[in-house]
C-alpha cells in the first residue's frame, strides 16, 4: 500500500476484516464512541463473496486516517481481534 498522505510511514487507509455485518457495526460504532474526532468508518461487504456466500460474506470497516495517537495497527488489530476479525496488513 503506497501512502498518499501527509504522513509517508502511514497508509493511506486501515482496513479490518469481520465476520458479519452486525460485528462490523459494533466495531464501528464503538470507533466513533470511543473517538469522537475519527472519520466515519465506511462499512463494506466483502466484494469477493458470491451470491452463493453471501450469508457468509466478511465484512469490512475502512479508517482513513488520520488516526488518535492509541489506534496503532497493534490496538485497530487487538480490537478487531475481539469481534473475531483481524487488521489487513
């Protein structure tokens, strides 16, 4: 992932991989609570699941930073961690 921000050693988004969409809205609605100045997290279906899997699609939550000093990718993969999902490196 090339950064294009003003940040060179930062990406230019976080992308966290979940099980199912209720998951990811719990994800990204405790973000926005616990860090009320982060942009909005942009929720989306796995685009590679097929109409076969779609019950069993992974969804995603995208962050764009910037991002409060504690969301490392350590801290954004231990909390999708804890919605049985994991940080895309």
């Amino acid at each position: 992932m090339t950064p294009t921000n003003d940040q060179p050693d930062q990406p230019d988004h976080y992308v966290l991989v979940l099980p199912d969409r209720e998951a990811a809205e719990e994800l990204a609605e405790k973000l926005t609570a616990e860090h009320p100045g982060l942009p909005e997290p942009e929720l989306h279906r796995d685009a590679l699941a097929g109409e076969d899997d779609a019950e069993d699609a992974q969804w995603l939550v995208v962050l764009t930073p910037p991002l409060p000093a504690g969301l490392t990718p350590a801290a954004l993969d231990a909390l999708a961690a804890d919605h049985d999902g994991w940080l895309e490196s």
